[in-house]
C-alpha cells in the first residue's frame, strides 16, 4: 500500500523552533506524523531543537468503517539534543462515530526517542497498539509522563508480546524519569500485563 510522508519532517539542523500544532492521521498509512532529524546526527547543546505544545490524534474525527485512518508512529526524533514541552499523543478510542473496537485507528507507538541528549517535559501517550513510548537515546530526560493502556486489546496481541507503555532500550546506559504514571482499564477483554515500564 501507499505510504504517506510525515506532516512534519526536521532536516539535522540546529536550533528548529515548532510550537502549537495539532497533527492528524490521514487515510493514507504514514511511517510518523513528525520526524525529527536523522538517526547518529547529535545536534548542539548550545543551540538545541524545541517542539513546544505538540499534540497527535490518530482517528477521532473519522468512522473507522467508513475511513480508516493510521500511521505506525506519532512522533519519531531522531536527532539529539531536542527539547519537548506539553505533548499529548492519542489513538482515538472514540469520536464521531461512538467507541473504537478491534484495533481500528491503528497506530503502533506514539512516540520514539533514537536522539541522544532529548528532554521531555509532560508527555501524554495513550491507547497505541504496542509499546507506547519507546527510548533508544542515551541521556534521556522525562519530567512527568501519563499514559494509559489501549481499552480494545486482548491478551494474545498485548500482553502476551509484552509490550509495554514506558520502554527504555536495553542498550542505553543513562535514562532518567520524574514522575512517571501508567494505568490500565482494558475495557473489552480481559487483559494481563508484567510491567508498564
């Protein structure tokens, strides 16, 4: 099938500003709604990358069985040395239509951190379909994080996969985090998972 590019694409430069934006899932599948940068490019301490105020929706707006709507990834920043402030990452499990079923709206994780060097100030990632967030940058930062799991999965294509909301990679040395909440409420099947983070 057709894939689409990304709402947003951030070429390895420093110093990019972006704040206010609502990004919406199309049709069309994408790989990300906002790419950031390229993987092993380090950006500047000095002159960091700030995405302030950035929220993402797959579906809401839409009828699942009239337009499906997706994308893989929300969010993907590649690029080190980038700061996040007030981010609100949501598959839809409902809108027009009434409450989302069976895995429509799909959209694997909502965001990936490859950059090393990236801080992330209140971060909302729900209802994506495998790992949530996931952290393959060394020296990461997360001050506040809320995530809730998806309502319309079952054991055999969550929890047993054992995916999770918060991962850090088993590569990365140095990773920190305040505050950080997740919380379940498996709506349609009974669901069992080991961890949240």
């Amino acid at each position: 099938s057709t894939k689409a590019l990304p709402c947003i694409t951030v070429a390895s430069v420093d110093g990019v500003r972006i704040a206010g934006i609502l990004l919406q899932a199309g049709t069309v599948g994408t790989p990300t709604l906002l790419e950031w940068g390229t993987k092993g490019y380090a950006g500047n301490s000095g002159n960091p990358g700030f995405l302030y105020d950035c929220f993402a929706r797959v579906g809401g707006t839409n009828d699942p069985a009239v337009h499906p709507v997706g994308a893989d990834m929300m969010i993907v920043i590649n690029s080190g040395n980038v700061v996040g402030d007030n981010f609100w990452l949501w598959r839809a499990d409902h809108g027009v239509s009434g409450l989302v079923y069976n895995s429509n709206n799909p959209c694997d994780t909502g965001m990936q951190v490859n950059g090393d060097n990236v801080t992330f100030y209140g971060l909302a990632v729900e209802h994506t379909l495998k790992n949530m967030t996931e952290w393959n940058g060394e020296n990461g930062r997360v001050y506040f994080y809320q995530s809730e799991y998806p309502y319309d999965l079952t054991q055999q294509n969550y929890g047993d996969p054992g995916y999770v909301s918060y991962k850090v990679a088993d590569s990365v040395h140095n990773h920190q985090g305040w505050g950080i909440g997740v919380y379940s409420y498996f709506r349609d099947n009974t669901v069992v998972v080991n961890t949240g983070i």
